[in-house]
C-alpha cells in the first residue's frame, strides 16, 4: 500500500569536484616555461553553460568557475557540493551528512537552478532553504561542473537567482575505428567516519558508437568530531549506477541516451535527532530520509545545421523522478510516522544557434524552447510506537498537486575586437495547481514574467578583461511555498499558504579577470536587491508537541552584496600559489518594520594553498581553508538550533593533498585533513565539522 512510491534498489555513487582560485589551481606545470592556455584548466576551460554556446572562461562575462573530475579523485569527498568549498562566490552548508548544498552569493535551494546534463534538478517540492537533492547526483559520474554565480535570467528562467550550478556527467569518447574498451577502477577510505568509496565504470565502442557506465558504493560510519567525539547515529550508505549510449546518425547528427540512479536507504537527519543550541532534548526520537532516491533518463539529439535558421539544434527530453521518504517521530510523542513523498518531473527542450549578420562583428543568436511538468504523489500514516494499525493522516504535500511551466527565450552575442555584448530575454508562464485538502481549498496560480540580462565583456589589454552583468531574475512560489504541511527544522511546524507571490530580483556586478604567463586573478563586486522574498513566518501558535507554528509569506525586501576573489600565481615551473577569498553581508526588512540581517548569511571565507608538481610523478599541494566569525544573525538564525545564538565562531583547517602516479595507468593518493583535529561548525550547518581525517585512494585505468 505504501510503495506505491518506492522503486527498485541499484547501485553506487558519491560526490564532486573542487575548484581554486578562478576555478583555479589544479594545473600542472611541466617544463621550463609555463603556458597559460596549456597549464590552466579553469580561465581556458572551455564552458557552455553560462552562454549555451562553448566558449573560453576569459571570454565569458559572468562571475564563472569550472570544477573537473581530477580534483573528484584527490578529494575523494563525501558529497558533490563539498566540492564547491572554497571557490570564489560560494560557501558549502551541511545539514546532515548525505547532504550538503552550496550557497552561492548568500542564497540558496530553489534561489539556485541546478541542472543535470542541461535538465532541470529543481522540483515542485525543492525547498529555499538547505535540501537533500544534489546530494542525490552522482560526483564520480561526473566529469565537470559549471557554476554561474549571479542570476542568469534570459538562458535559464525561474529559480536562477543566486546562480547555476550544472552537473555534465562523464561521456567517454573513442577515436578508434575498430571496437575498442576502456575502464577504471576507484577506491577510496576516510577515517573520520570509516567510509570506503568505490567506483568501477567501462566503456566500449568505436568512433561515432560509444557504450559506457559505472556503478559507485559509498558506505559512511558514525562522524568524529573535531576534539575526538563521535555523533551518533550519522552514518549512511548510497549507492549509484549510471549508462549511457552516444550514436553518430550520420554526419552532421548525434543522439544520445542515457540513464542515472541513485539511492541513500536510510540517512538519519541529525540536527533533528541531536540536541540543538537552546534545547535541552532533540526534537526528534526518530528522523529518518528512507529512503532518498534519483532516477534519471535522459534523450538527447543534436544536428549541425546548414541552413539560415540555425547552426547547430539540441533536443532534450527527460524525466526525473526524485523520492523523499521519511520515518518520523518527535520526542517524547507516542506516534510514529511514515510518509511517502515523490516528484515525477518531465522537461521537454529545444534550443537552436543561429549565427547571423555581416559587417566587423561576430554575431550570434541563441534561441528555443523549454517546457516542464511535474506532478507531485504524498501520502503519511500514522501508528502508535508500541504497534497497531497505520492510519492515514495529513500528507506533506496536497497530493496530485502540479506545477507545469513553459518558456520561450532568445540571448543575443555580439563581439568586435575587444567589445563584447550578450542580451536576452525569456518569457515564462507557470501553472501551479494545489488540489482541496482538510486544511485549504483547492488552489491554482498561473503567475508569468518577462525576465532578461545583459552582460558586457571589454578587453582593457590582452589578457584583461573588464566584465559588467545586470539581470532581472525570478522565483515563482513552488507546491513546498504553498502547500507544505508538517516538521520543520528549528522545532517548527508548517502550514500551508495558497496567497503566496512570484519573488524577484535584480542583480548587478563588475568585476575583471586576468591572464597572463604568471598571474591568474579574477575579482568581482556584486549587488542583489530582492522584492517580495519568500520567508518563513512565525505564527505565534505552537503545536500540541511543542513545535513553533510557521507558514511561507512574501515577507521581505532583501539586499545582499559582496565581494568574490581569485588568484593564482605561477613562483616557478612547478610551484604554484593560489587564494580565494569570499565576502557576503545582508540586510532585509518587512513592511513596517526594522532592518535586520539576512538570513544564513556566509562570513568571510577563503582558502590559501600552493601547489608543487615535483616531477612527473608527484604533486603535492598543502592548504588552508578558513572562515571568520559570524555574528550578524537574523531573527529566524537566532531561532534555529542549529546555529549558535551568540554567533558561529571563525576556524581554520590546514590540510594536504598528496598524489603519486606510480605507473601511467596506476595512481596513489593521500589526503590529510584538518591536521589540528578543530572542532568547529560551518555557518548554518546542523552537525560539526569532521575532525582530523587520514584518507587515501587508488586509481586504476585500463
């Protein structure tokens, strides 16, 4: 009766990928003379998701970084977003091990789009807050990530406020033309919670065929704390598995089909199972995500055209379909309670370029279509801790809700010898439908927008690159804004508000980048003025359980501004320094009321390391992550357990990456992390940070 919303178990995965100073640090430098395009994987990446179009780092206007699979493999992280500690413009939040999110520019959640392979992660039940999802993709599958930071309204609509992070899965090529296999084999351990890390994918083929997959197994023990303590229970599993076919039509054609799982079957939630700041008891005895599943299937067709219309045409269709079931019960609450939550989400995209005009500039025109539908399935039931029968009982979610949504947009390049101009426009309609439950009535909301940018690049000097960006971007309410019922974190309980409104923002930045034989340097100011911000508000009621009585309001009015940095600088060949460093404050206010912090807002962060390739064989790179204090809490951060009332204290970590390639196709790895053993929180987290940690792994091609 209550699997109706389960799936058959898989196979294996694990998490993402990391990046220094403009992306930037990871080159390596063999030789006695240094060449920037030939040793810097992040200004000279080629990247596509910022303009749809592959184009250099350098040449982009937007605030970019470029994380790829090599910093997956010494990293060996738990999750995909961890990845994305200590990059320009972002800050890495973890409620509870199995998830973690990256807050970019001080938002986060469905503030940010997060893609997979072009197609949209974000759901009708993703939350504005930190959420489980990306932690639902699989990092070693990956082969790189490409990270917007800024709204990026005209390519990609609704929810990209704060940013893009996209996901591009690994899709091996073969140049051969007779059959050919090629494999790898990954393994890696963690002794701050025990966790070994394995990965095992092939591919076969010939030029214009290509067959290829993995599978991953993660399995996490109980966390150890900076200082030696243990948290009990945090341990996981997860498990991945992945496929996809790549087939030449003929010349000028392509389709590709592919296929991703990912499963965690039991992750305990533990801001809600150990005592908070403020509490003297959890405000669960039990809190269990069981299970938390990603399935994926993926079409894609590409053609390069010879017409007037287009260049170049991409098709996508997809369905995801992402499980989020939970095992609850509060503290000292005899009721024990099961529910089953499930989003189906299917997208259907057409997108063509379309090279056009004459004259001294280069012209190019991105144009198409996007359509998504998503249904929503919720049930909960309820039973007594000592047994008895199950009964239903209110669900999550308005179950059979929907929310269906259609664009059109078109983004314009144009490029002269050191000008360069890109400007778009998108149009999207959204029809939200909640059916009638208990609690409210029936409702349906049908909000539209006209969103655009424009983002100006001007070559000061080769090498320097001036870059401005303004955009409108907006967020309409999601089915979890308007309709969800039940447990919150922080001890709240939600209740649903059908009279929520689209939120919007306008976004500025000015920045410059740099590139030359020695330096690499990326800085960027930025500005967001939020209007009719989503927040959630108390209702001065409290449940029977004791929990705070909450409901999402278009309550605030939000600006929030920083200051992102990069650089790295080549001392010799061989020797590599970089830093980053990250600023964000906030202010919102609420009609008739007076201005206070932001919520979750990041202190200052940053990372300083070096990197030196000895010879051929060894790469050793030591670092220092930081943070400073943050003591400008908001009212809902003052609330919330998982952040201390007094303030999150600064911290610093100092850690080593060690690799050795011991044959061509055989490489060790050792990583030690947090050699001081400090015990310390990241901002907004609900679980301290891990203590000292011994790993190490292995990569084995063939």
């Amino acid at each position: 009766m209550h699997t109706a919303h389960a799936s058959a178990a898989g196979t294996r995965l694990a998490p993402l990928v990391m990046l220094f100073a403009l992306g930037l640090a990871n080159a390596e430098s063999r030789g006695d003379e240094w060449n920037p395009r030939d040793a810097e994987p992040a200004l000279e990446s080629v990247i596509v998701t910022a303009t749809r179009v592959e184009r250099s780092i350098l040449d982009v206007a937007e605030a970019v970084s470029v994380i790829d699979a090599e910093d997956i493999r010494r990293q060996a992280p738990e999750l995909l977003a961890e990845m994305l500690r200590g990059v320009p413009g972002t800050f890495f939040q973890q409620t509870t091990p199995g998830q973690g999110i990256p807050i970019i520019r001080g938002l986060k959640g469905s503030q940010v789009l997060h893609l997979v392979d072009g197609m949209r992660l974000n759901n009708a039940f993703f939350r504005d807050a930190p959420n489980q999802y990306l932690g639902l993709v699989d990092a070693y599958a990956t082969e790189r990530t490409e990270v917007i930071r800024g709204s990026a309204p005209s390519l990609y609509g609704a929810d990209a406020m704060g940013g893009v992070v996209q996901v591009l899965t690994r899709e091996p090529l073969l140049d051969s033309a007779r059959w050919t296999t090629t494999g790898r084999l990954y393994g890696a351990f963690n002794s701050v919670d025990s966790s070994l890390i394995g990965r095992a994918e092939a591919a076969a083929g010939r030029s214009g065929s290509v067959l290829s997959g993995g599978v991953t197994y993660q399995d996490h023990g109980d966390r150890i704390i900076g200082g030696g303590a243990t948290v009990r229970p945090s341990g996981y599993r997860q498990n991945a598995a992945d496929i996809k076919w790549r087939q030449d039509l003929g010349q000028r054609s392509e389709l590709m089909l592919s296929a991703q799982y990912l499963e965690q079957p039991s992750t305990p939630r533990i801001d809600e199972l150990v005592p908070g700041y403020g509490q003297q008891q959890p405000s669960s005895a039990q809190y269990e995500f069981m299970p938390n599943r990603r399935e994926f299937l993926h079409a894609r067709y590409r053609l390069e055209g010879r017409s007037g219309w287009f260049n170049r045409f991409e098709a996508h269709v997809a369905r995801q379909i992402i499980t989020d079931d939970r095992l609850t019960q509060d503290y000292d609450a005899p009721a024990i309670t099961r529910e089953f939550n499930a989003s189906e989400l299917d997208g259907l995209t057409l997108q063509l370029n379309t090279p056009w005009g004459r004259g001294g500039a280069h012209r190019e025109l991105v144009w198409g279509f996007e359509y998504y539908t998503d249904e929503i399935a919720s049930t909960r039931y309820r039973s007594a801790a000592d047994g008895g029968p199950e009964l239903p009982v209110l669900a999550r979610f308005p179950d059979g809700s929907t929310m269906d949504s259609a664009a059109v947009y078109a983004s314009n390049h144009w490029a002269w010898e050191r000008l360069s101009i890109d400007a778009g426009l998108r149009y999207s309609r959204f029809d939200i439908f909640l059916p009638a439950s208990t609690e409210v009535a029936a409702v349906r909301l049908e909000p539209t927008d006209l969103t655009g940018d424009v983002h100006l690049g001007y070559e000061l000097a080769p090498g320097v690159h001036l870059m401005a960006n303004l955009g409108r971007g907006f967020r309409p309410p999601n089915v979890f804004d308007l309709g969800t019922l039940g447990s919150r974190p922080g001890n709240r309980f939600n209740i649903p508000n059908p009279d929520l409104q689209p939120e919007s923002v306008w976004s500025y930045d000015f920045g410059f980048k740099m590139a030359s034989a020695r330096w690499q340097v990326e800085a960027f100011a930025w500005y967001a003025d939020y209007r009719d911000k989503i927040s959630s508000r108390l209702t001065g009621e409290v449940t029977p359980e004791g929990r705070l009585v909450v409901r999402s309001d278009n309550l605030n009015e939000a600006r929030l501004y920083g200051f992102e940095s990069g650089l790295r600088y080549l001392a010799k060949p061989g020797l590599q320094l970089y830093a980053v460093a990250n600023y964000t404050r906030g202010e919102q206010s609420e009609p008739g009321s007076v201005t206070t912090p932001a919520d979750r807002i990041p202190p200052l962060n940053g990372r300083l390391g070096l990197v030196w390739q000895a010879n051929e064989r060894w790469r050793v790179e030591p670092y220092l992550d930081f943070a400073d204090a943050q003591n400008r809490l908001s009212p809902r951060d003052l609330a919330d357990p998982r952040i201390n009332p007094l303030g999150t204290a600064g911290w610093g970590t100092v850690n080593l990456l060690v690799s050795w390639q011991a044959r061509e196709r055989l490489e060790f790895g050792l990583k030690l992390q947090n050699l001081a053993d400090k015990g310390y929180r990241e901002h907004g987290s609900g679980i301290d940070a891990p203590g000292r940690n011994l790993g190490g792994w292995i990569n084995i091609s063939f």
